[in-house]
C-alpha cells in the first residue's frame, strides 16, 4: 500500500439543473493537480432534491456516463452520487469508476427523515468496500455520518476492515458543528483516514450550505479544509506508513466489540 491523493471537489450546485452542474465539474476537474481519487459532494448533477421526476436517471444516463468519462480521461477514479432509476425503484447511488471505466456502486442506507428522502427512495442494505490501489476503502453518503454502527471499522487476523471513509455531502450550514465533530470521531473511532466532501451555497430550499469539506488522519487531526462558503479543490496525500506506524502502536483495534447489523 503506497500513499494516496485524494482530491476533494467543494462547489455550489445548480439547482436540479445537470447540464449546467455537468459543465461546472468538467471546468473544475480540468485544472486538478496530479491525484488519485476526485471525491464530489453528494447529488452533484442537481442538489440534494427529492423530485425524481425531473432528475432521475437510469444507472448508464448522463451523469453516470460524465463520471465515467472523467475517470478514463483523467486517468484517476472518481466518485459522486446521483439519483438513479434503477427497476422501477429510485436511489440515492454513489458511484465510484476506476480510471478503467469500470464501476462499483453503493446506495445511501439511511435516508434523511426531515425530508421525503425516506418515502420516495429505496434504503441500501449493504455496504461497499471498495479496493484501490491497495487501500480498502468505504464510500457513504451524508446522513450516514450520523449512524456510527453502519461505518464502525473491524479487525480480524491482522487486518482492518478499511482504510479510508469518505462521505459525500449536502450537509447544511445549520448543522456544521455536529458534520465537524462526527467527522473527527469517525476517523478516531475506527483507525482511519475520514475525508467529508460537502457543497456550499444555497440550495432550492433557500437552505445555506458552508462547506467545511476536510481530511483527518487517524487520530482525528485535520489534515486539510477548504474555505468556509468557497469553491474549493482541496488535494491531500495519505500517508500509508503514518496509517500502519499509528495502528501497529496503538492496537486498539484489537478491543473492538464484534457484533453483526440487521438490514
């Protein structure tokens, strides 16, 4: 496992508007620095929206196909969620393209309940561990920063469970406190690097989002943020050997509670 780059993509949206949002990321993805893995903030094609009417598309529509594109181009991967039609049922999807166009997919489990989110689409019921570049990787969206069993790391037989947990976001300026502060306690908790990628600017429920998208290291200590209320392209590296030397010395990994999820 050698280090990673991580790249995190921190813009306003244009309302259930994907062309226009499809032109933004193409711009801002044009001029990244040399990286592994571009992370977008949640819903990037329209704003975190629940009206599946006029944003959903099937899973190989535009958006998919923009994502993918800029995977192979770029030769990096990269990952972003989008409402997806998929069997009748809508989702909230992330999907994460490797540089070779191929496609890994994980949908949001826990669904916001102040919204419709809840009522109009379909939970996920498993999560995804995505391998890259010899790094296990957990890919999750939003509101499931607040359920601490769904990201809880393992370790078995020398092993963990994964190596970076990253979120993509439409997490409201009102609640930036508790999107910091979950972000730390979930790379402290679980032995891992923990990347949030969120929006900023205001949304079409006049709801103001500030971005705060950051890195931590294991320990919970920030790596790097990206300005409060800005566009921002934000690359980090993660120290594989840092990650191994922390984990090798403090084995708390060991202690953890075993325990299994009902879906």
């Amino acid at each position: 496992m050698e280090d990673l780059r991580i790249t995190l993509v921190q813009s306003d949206l244009a309302w259930e508007d994907p062309k226009s949002n499809l032109q933004r990321f193409r711009d801002l993805l044009s001029a990244i620095p040399e990286t592994d893995l571009v992370l977008l903030p949640e819903m990037f094609n329209t704003g975190f929206t629940v009206n599946p009417a006029c944003c959903a598309e099937p899973p190989d529509g535009p958006s998919a196909m923009f994502l993918r594109e800029m995977a192979v181009t770029k030769k990096v991967a990269v990952a972003g969620t989008l409402i997806t039609k998929d069997h009748g049922r809508y989702y909230n999807r992330l999907h994460f393209y490797f540089p070779d166009g191929t496609l890994e997919t994980y949908d949001k489990r826990h669904l916001f309940r102040l919204s419709e989110e809840y009522r109009i689409f379909s939970g996920g019921n498993s999560r995804k561990i995505v391998n890259y570049k010899g790094w296990r990787l957990l890919p999750l969206i939003c509101y499931d920063l607040r359920f601490p069993v769904w990201s809880k790391n393992t370790y078995m037989e020398g092993e963990y469970g994964y190596d970076l947990l990253f979120y993509l976001s439409n997490w409201p300026d009102s609640r930036s406190y508790a999107w910091h502060s979950l972000l730390v306690a979930r790379a402290i908790e679980n032995q891992a690097y923990v990347a949030g990628v969120n929006r900023v600017g205001n949304d079409g429920y006049n709801t103001w989002h500030s971005g705060g998208s950051l890195a931590a290291d294991a320990k919970g200590r920030i790596m790097a943020e990206s300005p409060p209320g800005e566009t921002s392209v934000l690359t980090v590296t993660l120290n594989a050997a840092d990650l191994r030397l922390f984990r090798d010395s403090f084995t708390v990994g060991m202690d953890w509670d075993r325990f299994t999820i009902k879906h």
